[in-house]
C-alpha cells in the first residue's frame, strides 16, 4: 500500500481513509458504516473521509489491483451513499496473517530465549560440549539439548558417540574441515552415525 500508487500519487486523504477502512472492516472486507460513523469511530474529519473515499470509488489505472478498474472500493447497494466492500480485501488480509504470525513467532522465540537464560544449564549437557572437538555454537547446542531431552541411557548413547566420533579419520583431515558444529551434531541424531574405522596398513613380506 505505500509502494503503490495510492501513496505514490495521492491524495494522502486517500490513503489515511483507506488505513481506516482496513481496520473497521469485518472478516469479508465490509465497512457497512456511513462517512459520519466512520468519521466519529476514526476521530478523522468528516471532510477527509468524504474525499477520501471519492478517490477510492474512482477507477485508478496504475492500480496493481485489475478487479473493478483498479478501485479500492465498492458500494454495498445503489440505492444508498454509505456502505461499502474493500476490493482486494483478501490480499491484504492475508499480508495481515503473515505478519502477525511472524510477530508471534518472535514473540515466541523472545520468551524461550529467555527462560533458557534463566534455567541452569544441564551437567550432562557441560560433559557432552567437554567431548566436542570444535566447541562453536554452545548456546544453540543448548536449546537442541534441551528439546531433545535426552534420558540417562540416551544421555549416555550420545557422549559415548559423540568421544568415539572425534577420533575417525574424517573429523582429524584438513585441521578440521570436516568436524560438525556441535548443534549441527545433535539436530541430525549424529549420535546414529557409524564410526568411520581406521584403514588398516599392509605389511610386505
């Protein structure tokens, strides 16, 4: 909306009616309210909502919109002057569930950041981050640790691997090239892994 030509060419009456238009509409993208209701709900002039929605009933053009000659609105019935469909309300509609979704998951991962800073870190998670040969990355190694839940066997099962694993021949080439970050480690089950063996050496006789 402010990449297009409503904010692009105006008049900024237009866009501040459509913002509001947006906000009052119901789940269909229906604004069944006269400009004095609106304007009384909004604290936005009446004379700016009036022009406001003058420009929004009319054909645009440059609209990205094709439906309805590029109009941003249209009315409920002929026979009144007040009542209203916001054209492409879907569209943004759906810009709308995309970005509350993605607050939320920012939300989300700012409240278990938290709560993982104040639980005490794990002693057996510190014995396995001790066996790790590259120790890069120990709080996302953490959080991977603490979503799998590991129990006293599983516990076990993971540090034997991950002590077994650091020796094999591919983690020891090229200083290190090859030996996973510890949280890489955990999220694909590295643990299940075979232990590459080392060649054995012929001897000539």
């Amino acid at each position: 909306m402010y990449h297009g030509s409503l904010a692009t060419v105006g008049p900024w009456e237009a866009l501040i009616t459509f913002q509001q238009f947006l906000v009052l509409a119901d789940r269909l993208g229906v604004v069944d309210m006269t400009p004095e209701s609106i304007a009384r709900i909004t604290t936005v002039p009446l004379e700016i909502i009036l022009k406001g929605i003058g420009v929004l009933e009319t054909p645009d053009p440059r609209s990205r919109n094709p439906n309805e000659d590029g109009r941003r609105l249209k009315r409920l019935a002929e026979h009144r002057d007040w009542g209203w469909q916001i054209v492409n309300h879907a569209h943004y509609r759906a810009i709308r569930s995309a970005e509350e979704r993605r607050d939320y998951m920012r939300e989300k991962m700012r409240e278990q950041r938290a709560k993982d800073r104040a639980l005490p870190t794990p002693q057996e998670f510190e014995i396995f981050w001790a066996a790790c040969p590259k120790k890069v990355g120990k709080g996302a190694a953490e959080r991977i640790w603490r979503k799998i839940a590991p129990d006293e066997t599983l516990t076990m099962q993971i540090i034997k691997a991950m002590t077994e694993q650091r020796g094999c021949p591919q983690w020891q080439k090229e200083n290190g090239r090859f030996i996973p970050h510890p949280a890489t480690w955990l999220n694909r089950k590295g643990w299940e892994d075979e232990v590459a063996k080392p060649a054995e050496r012929r001897v000539a006789i």
